[in-house]
C-alpha cells in the first residue's frame, strides 16, 4: 500500500472512531429512555435532571418524578429542546 493511501486509511479510521466516540459520550442516559430526539424520563422517581442528555433532544419527558428544584445547568448544551 502507497504511503499516500495509508495515510487516507488512518484518517478514515480515526474519522469513524471519533464519531462513535461522539455517540457513546452522548447517548441516552441509563435512567430513560431514548427514541429519536425524544427523552423519556418519566415515572423514574428522578430526584434530579439526568446528565449527559443527548444534544439533539427535541422533547424531554420528565412528568412523575421527585424532582424538587432544577440547577441552572441541567439543560446546557441542549438548543433544540422544545418541550419540557
């Protein structure tokens, strides 16, 4: 294989691992439930706001929980939220 192709080949590879990593950083969170930009977070007995929420969440269930305050930071990062 030519220096030049090999080269082509690490950064094809190094493209993929670094949108699956970009995938796995944000996935859905273990405590709800994920279906699109939709988050289920509901009936969970939360007692706070998940981290680590997808970015692309266009609609956030959180109905039903213990929830009792909401910090300042629990949607950073999340533009296209468009229902709580």
């Amino acid at each position: 294989m030519s220096a030049r192709r090999q080269r082509w080949a690490q950064c094809v590879v190094f493209l993929l691992w670094l949108a699956l990593q970009a995938h796995v950083l944000n996935g859905c969170p273990p405590e709800c439930s994920c279906q699109g930009s939709v988050i289920d977070c509901s009936h969970r007995k939360l007692v706070r706001v998940p981290r680590n929420l997808p970015y692309g969440a266009t609609r956030l269930d959180l109905r039903n929980n213990r929830l009792s305050a909401l910090r300042g930071d629990d949607f950073v990062g999340l533009d296209r939220l468009r229902s709580l």
